[in-house]
C-alpha cells in the first residue's frame, strides 16, 4: 500500500511582518518549522487549540491494482492510494506579510499525523484478511472491506470523514486499475463508530467488491475435465473382447484425479460452502468410475460365456475322437469276415497268396479311408460349432451387450443432466 499525506494549511492573520520577509526561511523561522528542534506543538498532539475541539480528517482511497486474492489462507492483497487531509491550526499566517506567498511545503515528519490503521491488516506480511466465498468458484465475485481508525483517539478527538463520494471514487479507481486477475465492480464508503478499548472511536470502512476474471481457469481446467468426460463416452466404441477398453478408462480416470489435486492446492481448506467446482470434480469423477465398474462386469460375463464354449468345443472334439476309434474297430472286424470267406476248391497255398494281397490292398483303403473320415468329421464339428457362435452368441454374452446398451443410455442422460444443473447454477451466480 502507498499513503499519501496532504496538509490543508489555514490563511489566517497572525501578526505583521517586514516587506522584506520573501523567503521559506522568514515563513519557517516565524511558524517555528524546523527539523533540528523537536516542537512538541507540531508533533507530539492533535494540532487543535482547544482539546475540546474535534479534529476532521479527511480520507480518501483509490484502488489502483488488485494483485492477488490467496484462497488458500483467505488474504486479499489490494494496491491503492489513500489521501488524507486535515486542518493544523497552528499554522497559520497572513500571505501578505510574506509577500503572497500561500503554500509551502514541509516534511511530514516535524508535523503531526492522524495515527490511522486498517482492522484487517497483517502486520506481519502487511496483507489485509478477507473471508473468501468460493462456492461459485471460479465465477465468484467476492466482497472486502478496508477499515480505518484511529490506534489511541476516541471519536470525540478524531472524525473520519470522506469528500470524495463511493461513484466518484469507483471512477476513479476503474481509471487508474490495471489488469488483473480481478476486475473492480464497485466500492462503497461507510462511516461509523465502533467501541474499542472501552471507548468510542471513528471508523471509515471502504468496501471493496470485485469479480474474478475466470477465462483461465476455464481453458486451464473446466474445459479438460470435460474433455475427460468425452474421451470416456467414445471409449464405448472399443471393443469389449480386449483390454485396451479397460485400460484407456483407467487412464483417463487418472488423469481427472491429477486435476482434483491441483485443485486442492487452490481452495481454502476451510469454507461454508461446498464449492461448484468440487462437486463439478466428484461428479465427473463418480461418472466415469461408474462406467470403469461397467466395463469391468461386462468383461467378466463375456470371459465367462468364452470359458464355457472351450469347455464345449472340448467335449466335441472327444466325442470326434471316440467315434473315429469306433469306426476303426468295425474296418478291423469287416477285414477279419473278409479273410474266413474263401471257396473249399481252393488250395491252402493258392488261398495264402491271395488272401495276403487281397488283405493288404483293403487294409490300406481301409485306413486311408478311416483318415478321410476323420477329418471330415472333425471339420463339420467344426464348422457346427462355428456357425452356432456366428448366430447365435452365448447366453453371458448377449446378457452383457445388453447391460452395456442400457448403461449407455443412462450414463448419456445422466451426464447430460448433471452438466445441465452445474453450469445453470454456475450461470445464475456470474
């Protein structure tokens, strides 16, 4: 904060003096103003006559820069100018007798000033406190008050006063303000008497009321948690039959709970309020945790319905191979009634030669043959089973396509519904 003193200085006459007296020092020397003599008229008590006199000052602020405003531990950092006036009536001459000279200028250390403090100020970190209101947040507009009073004097010694009008001294500060984080609504001027240390004092209170500029706050972090949100609807276009499904929504659930901790460091730990934001945080969160759990038992019933048609396919493939074994056995008994039926004339020689050429011609084509068979019996199971799953999939399965249908619905309803509510409330209180 800068202060700015300003000493009104009374005309009046007060003796006579030479023509000659045209210098600062003939006006110093005759009003006692000097630096090496420390008078205690000019210093030490209220520049009033009579101690029954009540002393007006002037005070005036202007706010030239908003610089900060720490949510965190609910501090206000304003950068203004602040105008005091006052009337010493101890200081008074005749501008005649100096040669019209009606103004001078001293410093403010051999001249009293009025002992004024802000209530809200830190003396430690030379910040003022401001309760903030983050329940809009970051479309909050928030309210702040600059007090001032006397440290010792009661109100009958000191009056704080105001020239300048609320209207005017808002002008005036939109004209000076720079660019900030936060943009200047309006100020208010208040005049008052409080009770402190067992007596009555005078208090001017200047209340400050701003808007947040939140333009950065919705690139930086409203927009990407929404385009979380949408990454997570169009991972319902991935396949369920692989992980990836699985492990894009984990991902982007994480990347929301990096944000919900940035956010943490910029909220006060303590508020009234749960702010918007945080509730905009939880339900973007709680929603794509949801369809995180969706995804997890539509995988689980189809890993179940594929474990089931293994189970089957390998049942088929053993009944395949007890049906070939049996259709061995009946070639081997079918070689066996070949071989006992053979005509009486035939001697047993001549019957030895062709029985053993004929046996081992038919033994080959009958195992040819029973390779053949097999594998077209193996290839139609096959095929069976293949067209089966093409038309109609598994029980599991179709339970989780449609679990997966309707949760799609809902969650596009909800999430639209929710989105709704948060920015309406968001743009009732902007």
């Amino acid at each position: 904060m800068m202060l700015a003193g300003f000493f009104l200085l009374l005309l009046a006459v007060d003796g006579a003096s030479s023509e000659d007296n045209c210098s600062y020092q003939h006006l110093f020397k005759h009003l006692n103003l000097s630096l090496s003599s420390q008078n205690d008229l000019y210093t030490m008590s209220r520049p009033v006559k009579h101690y029954n006199t009540t002393l007006t000052v002037y005070l005036e602020v202007l706010i030239y820069a908003i610089l900060d405003m720490k949510e965190t531990d609910q501090t206000f950092v304003p950068y203004v100018w602040i105008f005091t006036s006052w009337t010493n009536e101890h200081i008074t001459w005749n501008p005649d007798d100096f040669c019209g000279l009606d103004r001078i200028i001293v410093p403010a250390d051999i001249l009293w000033k009025p002992d004024l403090t802000i209530e809200e100020m830190d003396h430690v970190v030379l910040v003022s406190t401001c309760r903030m209101q983050v329940h809009e947040f970051p479309f909050d507009i928030q309210t702040c008050n600059l007090s001032f009073k006397s440290v010792v004097h009661n109100v009958e010694e000191l009056d704080l006063q105001t020239q300048l009008g609320a209207s005017t001294a808002t002008q005036w500060s939109h004209g000076l303000m720079t660019q900030n984080e936060w943009l200047l609504i309006n100020q208010t001027v208040t005049s008052t008497t409080v009770n402190r240390f067992a007596f009555d004092q005078s208090m001017i209170v200047y209340t400050i009321k701003m808007k947040r500029r939140s333009i950065l706050y919705i690139v930086n972090f409203l927009l990407p948690i929404l385009f979380f949100l949408c990454l997570d609807l169009a991972s319902f276009l991935i396949s369920d039959s692989g992980g990836e499904k699985l492990s894009f929504k984990v991902t982007v659930l994480l990347a929301v709970t990096v944000m919900q901790l940035i956010l943490n460091e910029i909220l006060p730990s303590s508020s009234d309020r749960t702010p918007l934001i945080e509730v905009y945080c939880m339900g973007v969160f709680s929603l794509m945790l949801l369809s995180l759990l969706e995804t997890i038992v539509v995988m689980y019933l189809m890993e179940k319905d594929s474990e089931s048609r293994d189970n089957k396919a390998d049942r088929d493939q053993s009944l395949t191979e007890d049906c070939g074994d049996k259709h061995s056995k009946e070639e081997k008994k079918w070689t066996c009634a070949c071989i006992s039926d053979v005509s009486a004339d035939e001697t047993p020689s001549e019957l030895l030669k062709v029985s053993s050429s004929q046996l081992t011609e038919e033994f080959h084509a009958s195992e040819k043959l029973s390779d053949d068979l097999r594998e077209v019996v193996k290839t139609l199971a096959l095929l069976l089973n293949s067209s089966k799953e093409e038309v109609k999939p598994g029980y599991w399965t179709r339970m989780a396509k449609t679990i997966n249908r309707v949760f799609f619905i809902f969650y596009i309803i909800a999430t639209s519904l929710f989105l709704v509510i948060i920015f309406f409330k968001w743009y009732v209180t902007y």
